[in-house]
C-alpha cells in the first residue's frame, strides 16, 4: 500500500513560505519524505502524466543535469498522480535516477496547490498542474514556477540554484 501524507491547507504557497510536509512512495522502492530532506535543498516538481511527451522532456532535461545537481547538494523529486508501478516504468525507459513519487490521492499537490481545475475542448476535470518548488535546506521554499515549459525547466531551475547556493 502506496505512503502519500501531506500537511497544510495553504495552497497558493510563495517564496518565503515554509514548504508543505509530505511523505510519498516512488521509484526504484524508494520512500521519499520532507522529513529526510531536512537540512537539504531540493526541488519538488509536479508533472501532469508518465510517459507523455511534455512530461518526458521535463524529466530528461533534469535527469541531463543531475550530476551537476548532486555535486552540488540539489536533490531532484518528481511527483505524479500516477499509481507507482506506471512511474517505475517510465524511470527505467528513459534512465531516470531521481526518484519519481507516485500522489495517487492529490494530498501532496493539493497541499502545494497543484491539483488544479483543467479544461479541454470544453470539458473541465480535475489535474495536475506542471509546477515546481525549490526548497532550502531549512524547508523554505526559494522559487515557484507556475505552469513549466518543459524544455526549458532545467536551465530554469540551473539559474535559481546558482543564484540560492551563491546567497544572491
């Protein structure tokens, strides 16, 4: 059975603002949890479906500058309604080494405002929106970039790490 908790009822979150708890089941077996993060910076961003084309060029421009990343101390998480089996398959196709996690329920993008309401040739529905949070290594979020292009997200995210990391 899937781990997915979150806390906090806010969900037009700023910088500034302390960065919501969550604890999520993801790829590769793994758990991934606000709580082990603490004292680190990372990025927790959102992503609509596995496997999709905007979806997959948002993960491989990241998965490219991750060594970069982790040398540097950025820990990278994807998060997705996807169920977790959908989400290990998309991480080993495409050689994806940061961990996915699976929000099945939306308790984690409700709480950071990302289960949003969508519409499609007239249709309204429920989803998520690609969205992303920096967060320090004190759990206050540095960055929010509201519906991501997903080719440039990496370089996006490259810039305001720098310039975190730097004290800018």
């Amino acid at each position: 059975m899937p781990v997915m908790t979150a806390s906090s009822s806010k969900t037009d979150l700023q910088p500034g603002d302390r960065a919501p708890d969550f604890t999520l089941s993801a790829s590769g077996g793994r758990t991934v949890s606000s709580a082990e993060l603490k004292g680190k910076p990372y990025l927790l961003y959102f992503y609509p479906k596995a496997d999709t084309p905007g979806c997959t060029t948002q993960a491989c421009g990241l998965q490219e500058v991750l060594p970069k990343f982790e040398a540097d101390g950025l820990t990278i998480i994807g998060v997705s309604p996807d169920p977790v089996a959908k989400i290990e398959k998309f991480a080993t196709k495409y050689g994806l080494q940061f961990p996915l996690a699976s929000d099945e329920d939306h308790a984690v993008a409700e709480a950071y405002g990302t289960w949003v309401e969508k519409s499609m040739y007239g249709r309204t529905y429920m989803g998520m929106e690609r969205s992303s949070f920096l967060v320090d290594g004190q759990g206050i979020i540095r960055n929010v970039w509201r519906k991501v292009k997903p080719a440039a997200h990496a370089a996006l995210v490259a810039e305001a790490f720098r310039d975190l990391s730097s004290g800018a």
